[in-house]
C-alpha cells in the first residue's frame, strides 16, 4: 500500500529594494539641464523616487550669492510640477548653515535603511570626493551617479568611492548662465521651465 503525502508548495517572495536618488545642488535657478538629469537618472537607474535637495550654502561655493531659499523652493516645486516620482526635500535648508552631504545621506540611510541611495554628482566634483566631510562613511552609504559634462567620459573614481555614470541627456546649460543672461535682460526661455521662466520675470532677483 503506497503512503502519499499531500503538501502545498510554498513560494517565497524577496521584497524589492527601493531604489531612491538623491538630487543635491544649489539651485540657483534650476534649469532644463537639471530635469534632464533627473529623467535620465529615474529612466537609466530605475528609480522609485528622486529628491531634489537644495542647499542652504554649498560648501564648494561660499562666495556665490544665493537667491532666497524659499524662491528657489519655489522654483523648484514649479519645475518639477507633474513629475510623479520626484520630490522637493527643504532639510538643508531648514537645517541652515553650511550644507554637507554626509548630514543629508545619514538621514536618508536613517528613513530607508534597506534602500539603495544613488547620490547624484556633477563630474567635476569626482576628484574632489576624498576631500568631502566624512568622506569614508560617505563612500558607504550611497553609490555615486556622475552626470557626464557633454563630449567627456568618466575618469577614475577614488577609493573607496563607488560610481557609475549617467548615458543619457547631458546638456551644456548652467545656472550661472541663466542668472548672467537674466542680469543682461536676456530671455532665459528654453534653458528653464517656462513656469520658472515667468517667475524668474516676475520678481527679478537676478537683475
């Protein structure tokens, strides 16, 4: 007589790891160069957020005169308006001060402690990494995703940084360029959002 033993297969599910980019930077305007960025980030890197994080006072720029921080707030909530999968986060701001990356990223690992965090950083601030505060913690934390200068490639990454960079869309726009063309009267249309480009008009910080 055959014994058969009846059991029900169970299937083990793996969560996701939530994939999160963190956008840091000034802001000062934000411009179409930045929303290509993070369309390309959110596309190449299959995000499930991306979070604008402007600065209160970058550390690698102290002369530069800022635009009030609740305008560039502004701006950028008007940018990114529409964008499902992106966020405007204040906490550099309303913490005050020089603003350094490590304070931001602990926070981030802090919230989501199982995700992975992509930290998005201009090209020419690569060489300088070692030199960032915390810099070894740093390198723990997040994976570095390098926006490409147009025409140029991805040099070396100092240890014990990881990164990799980003395909798609470079543009050779700058926020110094939109605030130079805005002081000489120049219509800044087609380098900002055109809802940027009205308010930038409207209250003429830059003049």
């Amino acid at each position: 007589m055959g014994f058969g033993v009846a059991y029900r297969e169970r299937v083990i599910q793996i969560p996701r790891v939530q994939r999160l980019g963190l956008f840091g930077g000034s802001f000062n305007p934000v411009h179409l160069g930045h929303l290509l960025v993070a369309r390309a980030a959110m596309e190449e890197l299959i995000l499930d957020r991306l979070f604008f994080i402007p600065a209160s006072q970058s550390p690698f720029k102290p002369v530069v005169e800022l635009a009030p921080a609740v305008d560039r707030l502004r701006w950028l909530r008007l940018a990114l308006a529409g964008w499902t999968r992106c966020e405007v986060d204040d906490q550099e701001i309303r913490r005050g001060g020089v603003s350094y990356t490590i304070d931001t990223v602990r926070e981030y690992a802090r919230r989501f402690p199982r995700a992975w965090l992509g930290y998005l950083i201009g090209a020419d601030h690569v060489a300088q990494l070692p030199k960032w505060r915390a810099a070894d913690e740093l390198a723990g934390l997040v994976e570095m995703v390098v926006i490409p200068r147009p025409g140029e490639a991805l040099g070396g990454v100092p240890a014990p940084f990881r990164a990799r960079q980003l395909r798609g869309f470079p543009l050779g726009v700058s926020a110094s360029q939109v605030r130079e063309r805005l002081k000489a009267g120049q219509p800044v249309d087609g380098l900002v959002p055109a809802a940027v480009a009205e308010a930038l008009r409207n209250n003429r910080l830059y003049l």
